[in-house]
C-alpha cells in the first residue's frame, strides 16, 4: 500500500502543494500520494491520523500551525522556539501514534530571504501575526534585523496598527513582508491595507502568498518601483524540506 502524505488547514482550494508533491512522486517513482485534508475544526485532526493506515506525514497551513501543537508528542528544537509548526512526521507503532511537529518555513524564507535582498540586514514590517509570521520573525532575529508586526487588532509589545504606518514610518522600512491570507485565491483583489502611495524604488516587498503569483500587495509595490517576490520559491523549498523529514523519520 502506498504510504499517503497531504496537508491539513482551512479553506485549501488556494493550495498547490498536491499537485507538487503528486507530480513529485510520479517523476521520481516514489510509491505515495499527496491529499488535501480540509479540516473545519482542528479537533478533527486525531480522527483523520488514526483513520489513514498509510498515513506517514502532513504539512500544515492557515489557521492551524499554532493549534496543532498541543496535539503533538514532540517539536523539534526550532519548531519550538518559533512556536509553530507545518511539517509533522508520523509513526504508528504497537498501537501508539507518535506525532512530531517541525517547521520548514524558516529555512525556506531565510533561503529565499538572502537570494531577494542579500547578506544586508535592515528594518522590516512584518504583516500578520500568525504562524507563518513566527518563522519570519524568528529568521529576521536570527539574521539581526530589526522588524514590526502589524496587526488589525495589535496586542502585545512590538505589533502596532495598520493606521499607524505613516509616511515617516515606511520612509524607514527596507523590507515589507506578508504573511496574512490577504490577495490569495479566490479572493485576489484583495490586498494588506498598508499606505501603498509612500512606496518607493528602495523597499522590498515579500508575498507569502504564491497563488496568484502576481498578487494585489505585489502590483502595487511594483507600480512604485519596488521590488517583489512571492511565496512559491518558498513553498518548493519548504516543501523539499518536509520531504527529507519524512524519509529522515522512517
């Protein structure tokens, strides 16, 4: 029986990750399956594992890298620091199921974080505060820069309000990067609300959304002169990660 990996968060219509790893798997002639596991409660998580025999590993998405961990029997050292996780490993053995939460977003985003903006380091923006923003922040700490969160209802030291961005403030920002759900599929008009008008040729806008690949928040950074990039570098590389986990956890 082929062992069976797949990727759990809500909604998941926006996701590639199927089509890669399948597509992945026929190339390689790797005897698995990649499935899409939309979960509305992430209490469904403990019905799903013990109901896939084969089932050997699961990425995680929106909303669910932070709410899964108390289902975890273990993190790794940097998934724990980060406190998120969007790679799991699986093992069923003698009647006992052991899950073991990692996170492959950081070393992806710093990989692509260097190929985009080089060695330098700088003040950086982060929108969102969810998971994928932990692993951002952990890489910026990691790397020295100085960086924001930026929240619709901001609580908690260092994350401020999207009215509080002024001109003056972006005019010292050199790197501005999305991790909300904001412009993704199907919702692509969508966009952060940050004060587009004051961009210019110097900042650097990193998308975490990949589908589309030319969203709203890149359109407009573009139209002023910045430069943009957007999450789906990151996702094959996060991507092969998890994989080597997988195979490393056999």
């Amino acid at each position: 029986m082929a062992s069976t990996y797949g990727l759990i968060g809500f909604p998941l219509g926006h996701s590639f990750s199927k089509i890669y790893f399948n597509k992945k798997f026929a190339i390689e002639n790797i005897d698995a399956i990649y499935n899409l596991y939309p979960l509305e409660n992430i209490d469904n998580i403990v019905k799903l594992v013990a109901d896939i025999p084969y089932l050997k590993g699961l990425n995680v998405t929106i909303p669910y890298k932070q709410k899964i961990i108390p289902f975890l029997s273990k993190l790794s050292p940097e998934a724990s620091q980060i406190n998120a996780v969007n790679t799991i490993t699986i093992v069923k053995q003698n009647g006992q199921i052991a899950l073991t939460g990692y996170n492959t977003d950081a070393p992806a985003f710093q990989s692509e974080l260097t190929d985009f903006y080089g060695c330098n380091t700088g003040r950086a923006l982060i929108l969102g505060t969810g998971g994928a923003s932990a692993a951002v922040a952990y890489i910026l700490g990691k790397l020295n820069w100085k960086f924001s969160f930026v929240s619709r209802n901001p609580q908690g030291n260092n994350i401020i309000g999207y009215n509080e961005i002024t001109e003056s403030f972006i005019e010292n920002i050199d790197l501005i990067v999305n991790t909300t759900p904001a412009g993704m599929f199907p919702k692509i008009g969508d966009a952060p609300g940050i004060p587009y008008q004051y961009l210019k040729s110097k900042h650097y806008l990193f998308d975490l959304v990949y589908n589309p690949e030319n969203t709203t928040f890149m359109k407009e950074g573009s139209a002023r002169g910045a430069k943009v990039r957007n999450g789906l570098g990151m996702l094959h590389k996060q991507a092969e990660l998890a994989w080597n986990i997988w195979q490393s956890d056999k």
